[in-house]
C-alpha cells in the first residue's frame, strides 16, 4: 500500500455513475415496483452504501477508510438506469474506490433482482465523474459529445 500517514486528512468527495441497460418493459416494472424479488431501488440503495463501506475488503491495496456519508440515487430512463455514488470523508486518501465501488455493486443488485425479467441487460458506463479534495485538487469528467458521424440518416 502507498504510505499516507504524512499527509494530513482534508475533506474529501468523489462522485461516481454507471447504468443498467435494460428492455424497456424491465425498467416500467422497476419504476412500478413490480419486480418479484422487491424493490429493486431500496435494495440496490442499500446495497452500495455497503459496499461503500466495505471498498478496502475488496480491492487489494485500497486503504480502509472512515466514510462520512454515501447518497446513492437513481434515474430511470426508458432503456436504462442510471446509478449516482457520492462519497464524502475527511481522511488522508481520496475516496474514489468507494464511489465506483457502491455504483458498481448498485448496479449488481440491479441486475440480480431484474435479471428473471430481463437476461440480456448490461452494466456500462461505470466512471468517475467527479473528486475534489487531496493533493490533486478537483477533478470533473466532460461529457463528450456525441459523434454525428455514427448515426444513419
């Protein structure tokens, strides 16, 4: 592991997505809360908080760390879901891993709860979009555009 103890704690956010691709029936059962299993958006909440939490048990060489807060939302569109991750600490290391972590877990639980619906849906999308804090100071995704030269007319 990298030695962080000579760095002092400041605070510290990192802001994380990735999507559940889905049919757009899976997506009407999700936002009617029809699934069998159960809420699907509850669950997976609960789920990236978690694994927020638990980001150092899972990734070798990530530093454990005291997380602040985690908000974990959702956005449902007609072929996918969006999953959000902020994660808040003030401690000696970004908390990064933490967001990508409880947005990829999110979307697991996501896809676990639906996939008796829906075998063809696909994670994509999981990045960093946003830190701020730390030696390195902030960071924000753009979000490039789209290339007009892909599309049929």
């Amino acid at each position: 592991m990298v030695d962080v103890t000579p760095k002092e704690p400041t605070s510290r956010r990192a802001l994380a997505r990735g999507r559940v691709v889905m049919n757009t029936e899976t997506t009407s059962l999700v936002a009617r809360g029809s699934i069998n299993k159960g809420d699907v958006l509850s669950v997976a909440r609960v789920a990236g908080i978690q694994a927020a939490k638990r980001a150092s048990d899972l990734i070798p060489l990530c530093h454990p760390l005291l997380v602040g807060s985690v908000l974990v939302n959702f956005r449902i569109e007609d072929t996918f879901i969006e999953v959000e991750a902020q994660v808040d600490t003030v401690d000696r290391t970004g908390v990064e891993m933490e967001a990508l972590t409880a947005v990829t877990v999110a979307c697991l639980t996501i896809y676990d709860m639906c996939k008796s619906v829906d075998r063809s849906m696909e994670i994509t999308d999981v990045a960093l979009w946003e830190k701020t804090g730390g030696r390195t100071g902030s960071y924000r995704r753009v979000e490039e555009p789209l290339d007009s030269g892909s599309h049929p007319d």
